[in-house]
C-alpha cells in the first residue's frame, strides 16, 4: 500500500508524456499540451489574473457548504428523530433532490439576481441533501442495546441525541460532509455557468466564448486542485474528530 502513490505518479507521468506527445499532433484549440497548459496557468497566477476569480468561487463553495451542511445536519437530526415529520417530508426532499439544479439555475439567477446570492443558494441546495440523507441514517442506526441503557437510567431525550446517537453517528455525518464539500465545488461552478462575470466557471465560459482552449484547462486545474484541497481539509477533521471520539470512548 505504501508503494501505491508511487505507481500513481508514475502513471501520472506517462500519461502527461503521451498527453504531450500526442498534442504535438493536434491544434492547440483542439488539445493544448500540458507545458502550454501550465505556462497559461502559471502566467495568469503571476500576473494576478486568476486571484479575483479564485477567491470569488472560493467564497461561494465555502458559504453555500456552510449553509447547506448545517441546514442538511440540523434538518437531519429532527426528522430522524421524529418519524411523523420523516414520512411527511421526505418525499418532498426527495422531489427537490430530483430536479436537476442545471434547470434550477435560471430560476434562481431570476429571482436572487445575478451576484453571489444565487450561487450561494444553488451550492447550498447541492450540499443540503448528503448531510440530510446520512444524518438520518446515522440517527436512526444507534445501537438499540445502547438507547435501551439510556432509558433505563432515566436519560433524557435530548442527552441521548447529544451524549449517544449523534456521536455514534459521526462517521456516516462526516462522511456525508466528504461527499458534499466536492459537491460543492459543482454548484458554485453550475452557478457561474448561467449566470456570471466573475468565478472560475464564468472564466470557462468566457474562455470558450474566446476559443482559448489553454485557459479553460487551466481553469479546469484551478478548479480541480480547489476540490482536492477542501476534501482533504474535510478528511483531516474527519480522522482528527473521529480519533478524539474513539479516545474519549475508551477513557
């Protein structure tokens, strides 16, 4: 296992050769080839050209993550905890969660403007339904034996959902937050393609608009080094959280 980033990188190496190779064979406005790539990328870093729009999709991932993970959370633990509002809602979630938010996004440009309002609601709309989803499962799958001790040493209601389910549940929750924090990169960019001058989506679309292939894979790098960034943060809480509550579980 420890020789797999290795392999990895290697087979990253080989594909960037073969990448370049066969680009020298293609126009640049068909495939662009990775030096060229990384010269446009590096060139616009430099000069400050991609800042703006980093920091501006940065903001809108981590406001509607914000946003949607802790709606999804709190609106998780209610329904997973009261089944009338469960069977009630749940078929209204899932209706929303089936409405592609592609289609959605017009409709929430039109009505919350064409700033990062919208793109904040979209993002939070997309991150809302995995922490929901694995809220309730983790509320719901506490260890029957454990909730049957509580209530008999007359544990209230809300100590059980603070002091049991909810830290039994931890790693279904976080690893819902894992799901929705790349999610979250998807719906700020589904935003800034229908609507917006700044952000790195509506730097890909102009970039199409400009028939500048280099930028728009350059942006695609942006973009992907921002969602492997974030997971990674999200999995070191994880395992820093997880460890803590595995330590204070033996103590």
């Amino acid at each position: 296992m420890k020789s797999l980033p290795l392999y990895s990188i290697l087979l990253f190496i080989i594909f960037l050769i073969i990448w370049e190779y066969s680009a020298s064979f293609m126009s640049e406005l068909v495939l662009p080839a990775p030096t060229v790539i990384v010269a446009t990328l590096v060139d616009g870093l430099q000069s400050g050209y991609f800042i703006p729009h980093i920091l501006r999709t940065l903001s809108e991932v981590l406001l509607g993550l914000v946003i949607g993970c802790v709606g999804g959370f709190i609106v998780g633990v209610i329904m997973g905890e009261i089944e009338f509002l469960r069977k009630l809602l749940s078929p209204y979630i899932i209706a929303s969660q089936a409405v592609p938010k592609l289609a959605l996004a017009p409709l929430f440009i039109l009505w919350f403007g064409f700033g990062m309002t919208s793109k904040i609601i979209i993002t939070a709309l997309i991150c809302f339904f995995p922490l929901l989803e694995n809220t309730i499962t983790a509320i719901q799958s506490t260890d029957k034996q454990k909730q049957e001790l509580f209530h008999m040493l007359r544990v209230t209601r809300w100590q059980t959902l603070i002091h049991l389910k909810i830290p039994n549940g931890l790693p279904g929750i976080l690893a819902g937050l894992r799901v929705a924090v790349v999610l979250a990169v998807v719906g700020a960019v589904v935003g800034e393609f229908i609507g917006g001058s700044d952000g790195l989506g509506a730097l890909i679309v102009a970039s199409q608009g400009m028939m500048d292939t280099p930028l728009m894979f350059a942006v695609l790098i942006l973009l992907t080094v921002m969602g492997m960034v974030l997971y990674q943060l999200i999995y070191v809480l994880e395992v820093t959280v997880l460890k803590k509550y595995m330590r204070g579980n033996k103590q």
